[in-house]
C-alpha cells in the first residue's frame, strides 16, 4: 500500500499548492469532519478510500456511516451529511424531500458490483437459478408459505429454504426486487433481513438449506464457505452466468450488475474545502482500491465525466428518480441531469 500512500500524500500537497486545503488551513475541528453515511454495499470502498486520505492528510477525519442506502438519503435529504453511499440511484421521494431542505447534489459513479446469490457449500443440487425461480423464491406471494426446493425445481430436496437478505432501508433490496421480481421493495417478509451484510454471510454459512443475496465484496473474502449461484436471465440467451470482474464489465452478468454511487451534498463542497479534497482523492484513487476490496472499476474512460461532474459541480442524476436495470456506464455518465 506503500505506493498509494505516496501518490494519495502527493497528490494532497498538490492540492494544498493550487489552494485547496490551504484555503481553511485554521479551521475548528468539527468543521475538518467530513461526515459520510448509507449503504452497507459502498461501504468497504468507501471505507478503503478514506483510511488512506486519513493516512494522507493528518488532522482531518472522515466518519463513515452504514444506515442502508434508504436510511443515508434520509440523512443527507436533511442536510446531516456531507456524502451519501449509495447502491442505486436516488429516487423521486428521495429528490423531493433534498429539494424541500435545500440540499442540492452531485451524482458520481464510482465503481461496478455484481448482487450474489449465495448458498451453502454443502448444496450440491444447484448448478444455477434462473430469475423466474428466484421470483417464486422472493415474490410477495409467497409470504406465509413454506417453499421447499422441490417446489423450484423437480427433483432437488423436499427442504424449506431458509431465506437471508438486506432489509427495507437497503439499496441492495430495492435493486434486487426491482430486477427479479419486476417492482422496487416488492418482497415477501419473512425472512432473516439485515442491514449488516455479515450477519447475512453468517446466516448462509451456517446453513445447509439457505440462500441469501449481497454485494459481491461481502462473498468474495467468504467464497470458501459460501458458494456463488450462476443466474439465467429470461432476457437474453446466453444463459447461466457466474458473478466475476469479467463478467460484470462485458455486459453478459445480468440482471444483477449494477453501478454504486456517491452522492456529493453541493453546499459541502463549496463551503469545505476539506469535502471537496476528499472527492477528488475518492474519484482519482477508486478504481485501484474499489478493486483491492474485490468490486469491479468502471472503465477508465468513464472516470473523466465523473470527475467533470465535481469540478463543473453540476447537480442532478442520470436516472430521474427512477429504478433502472442494466443501464450501460457510457449512457450513465453521458446523461443529461435532472433535478
């Protein structure tokens, strides 16, 4: 990590030189925290990224929240927070109650996660899931049922499968249902929910009948007790698919790719030069430590409009308050913004 340090610490000084952080060289303490919170999913990477801009710029600190992406867009619709992790986009209550307050925001991509299926190492039925058996698995109309593997698939055990996955208030919950199952927050509720994704890691490693579903970083470090299901989307033919690197930036591991975001409270930015420091630290040193903690950077070309966004300050989001699947990054950076 030496060299990322090196490059992180010259990379301040140069900042420091243009009149960057020199600009509140004096300020209190309370106005050196820059204050970050959402989703559990971002989280790691975010994580990364501010231990080494700690390590870089002594004397001020970043505090990382993990309130779920719903519970961080609360925080910062108020103006609590300086930055917002998200794993999707925000949405249309989500932009109406930033707009009431005030808080107007910059939307940066920052780095690619593949959703994971997870079962136990010890499954030996499941080969893969199409996403039709997965909706059976998760729809509303199974609420209340006891759904057995043999009711997905003739021939696989007469088990209940026990069910793990993120909470209301996670992004990850709301991609998920809106790509499976047709509807964001769309979901039976009865099974073990979670908003620390390790609880949920726990819940399936110590299970032989459960499946549950996180971010990729979150199966990765576990891969030798979990084992990750390959999906067949019904929306093309290439059939049965494997979460990797590699197959989250070609386009074939679909539904369940998707971008994660930041989201930059404009007022930080213009008003604490120690915010706007740490973004661009965050945007140039992401794709190196979103892949040291095993998610997926976007194409290095896609990078320049993101950082375009910041030094242009330019509000608003590529998606409009609304779910998206499978949207390209070049049609995600390219996009015009609405407020």
């Amino acid at each position: 990590m030496m060299t990322l340090i090196s490059g992180a610490r010259r990379f301040a000084a140069a900042l420091a030189l243009a009149g960057g952080l020199a600009a509140a060289p004096q300020a209190p303490a309370q106005n050196k925290i820059i204050k970050v919170d959402g989703s559990s999913t971002v989280y790691p990477v975010t994580e990364a990224v501010a231990e080494e801009f700690q390590n870089a710029n002594r004397g001020l600190k970043v505090t990382v929240g993990v309130s779920g992406t719903g519970g961080g867009f609360k925080k910062f619709a108020r103006g609590e927070t300086d930055i917002s992790n998200a794993s999707r986009p925000i949405m249309k209550e989500e932009m109406s109650e930033a707009a009431k307050n005030g808080v107007q925001y910059i939307e940066l991509p920052i780095c690619f996660d593949a959703l994971t299926v997870v079962v136990h190492p010890q499954n030996t039925w499941v080969d893969h899931l199409t996403t039709a058996e997965l909706k059976k698995m998760w729809e509303p109309g199974a609420q209340g049922k006891s759904i057995l593997w043999s009711d997905i698939r003739a021939g696989w055990p007469a088990e209940k499968i026990d069910l793990y996955g993120p909470g209301a208030d996670s992004g990850t919950f709301d991609y998920f249902t809106e790509a499976i199952v047709g509807k964001a927050k769309s979901s039976r509720g009865d099974y073990t929910a979670s908003e620390d994704d390790n609880i949920l890691v726990r819940g399936v490693e110590g299970n032989r009948y459960a499946l549950g579903y996180f971010g990729y970083a979150y199966y990765e470090p576990h891969k030798e007790k979990l084992k990750a299901v390959p999906i067949d989307w019904d929306k093309d033919t290439i059939g049965p698919v494997a979460p990797s690197a590699q197959t989250v930036l070609n386009g074939t591991y679909n539904p369940l790719s998707r971008p994660l975001f930041i989201y930059v409270n404009k007022r930080s930015v213009e008003t604490k030069p120690e915010v706007r420091l740490f973004v661009e630290f965050y945007i140039k040193y992401v794709p190196e430590l979103a892949s040291q903690v095993k998610y997926m950077p976007l194409p290095p070309e896609a990078y320049k409009p993101v950082s375009e966004r910041l030094k242009k300050l330019q509000t608003g989001t590529a998606f409009g308050g609304e779910p998206t699947i499978g949207v390209p990054i070049a049609e995600i950076v390219n996009r015009p913004l609405k407020n």
